[in-house]
C-alpha cells in the first residue's frame, strides 16, 4: 500500500481509509510551472520508495546440503515467469558437473508471497537419461533476500518401494539470459565451462 500514490486537487475529501496513503494535492488554476514542481513532487515520492524487487526471472539454484548417492545434480538453472493470467509458474533443468542433464521440473500449483516477494509451489520431474528412474515431486518454497538473491528449499518424493524423501536447503542467485542459451545449446563443453565456473563461485563463498 505504501507504494499507491493519490494525485487530488487540494480541498478535494478522500474517504477515510486512503488517508494513510501518500497524496499529492495541486491547485484548481495550475501553471506549467506549477504541474513540473508537481511531477517533481510526485517522482521524489517513488524513488524514496525504492525498485519493487520481485521473484520472476532466471534463477541459478546452489545446494546448502550435502548431495547423496541418489541425488547427481550439482547445480540447476530455473525460469520463474508469468502465464497469460498473471500466475507465477516454474519450468528448470538440473545438471551435472560434467555438463549433461541430470532431471527437469515444472510447477503444477504455485502460490506467490508479497513481502518478501517469493513463491511456495508443488512441483514434478524425471530423469530423462535415466530408463529405471521414477518420477519425482515434491514441495518448495522461495523467498527474496535482495534483488539479485533468494533462499529456500525443495523437498524430493518417489513413490517406489526404495522411496526417497528429502529435504534440500538452497541458495539461489539472479542468472543472466546468456546463461539460459549456454545450457539449451549444443555445444557441450561451453556448458560444462559454465557450470563448472559457477559452481567455483559457488565454492569460493561458502568456503570463505
């Protein structure tokens, strides 16, 4: 609410729950000098508010948790963006450390948190190079730290008779476009080259 703004001729009464928010008054009679100190008040109003930083775009996702024996990803790169109807939905792809595919996901239910801009979703995936491999689903949740940083974690289920169940605790870091091509494209060592620079990044902060 605090980033609504109310632009009123002065005298005008505004119903009492909007008193809180920020209102910019100007005269019956405005001069073009008067309506450039208006714009000027208003501009100063939005910038004290600062950018909304939100949740959407390319987003690397780094493990705070050990990986075991049934988990081979070492890094996943995913798309938080909008459908025709505003909802948030997620699609991403997780790979190895020698750069070839090791599972891909796709939200089936997503509900989005305001403040701090984040999202909780229900997700599905496979292992697609791999023939015995179930399916996977699970649970997760992601929260904005800063505009370029978000924490959370996602939660791994199959349902076979050797069952996993896990929790991961992650670190997810603003990714550029360039990166997305990188993954998508054909050139498998490029990719390997990506990844394996990010996860030095990666290595470099939480040994630190």
């Amino acid at each position: 609410m605090r980033r609504t703004f109310i632009l009123h001729a002065s005298g005008a009464k505004l119903p009492s729950d909007l008193l809180g928010l920020t209102c910019v008054r100007y005269g019956g009679a405005t001069t073009p000098a008067e309506m450039r100190a208006l714009n000027q008040k208003l501009r100063k109003a939005i910038e004290n508010e600062g950018r909304v930083a939100l949740i959407d775009g390319l987003w690397w996702q780094f493990s705070l948790t050990e990986r075991g024996p049934r988990e081979p990803s070492a890094v996943s790169l995913m798309r938080i963006s909008r459908d025709r109807d505003g909802a948030l939905k997620l699609l991403g792809h997780s790979w190895q450390e020698d750069g070839s595919l090791s599972a891909r996901y796709w939200s089936e239910a997503v509900k989005e948190r305001k403040e701090p801009s984040g999202v909780f979703y229900y997700w599905k995936g496979e292992r697609p190079r791999d023939p015995n491999a179930p399916q996977l689903d699970g649970t997760g949740e992601i929260l904005l730290e800063s505009a370029d940083r978000a924490a959370g974690y996602f939660t791994t289920h199959t349902d076979t008779p050797a069952s996993v169940s896990a929790r991961t605790a992650g670190v997810y870091w603003r990714a550029d476009p360039g990166d997305m091509n990188i993954l998508d494209g054909s050139d498998n060592r490029q990719r390997a080259e990506l990844i394996a620079e990010r996860l030095r990044a990666w290595k470099s902060i939480t040994s630190a």
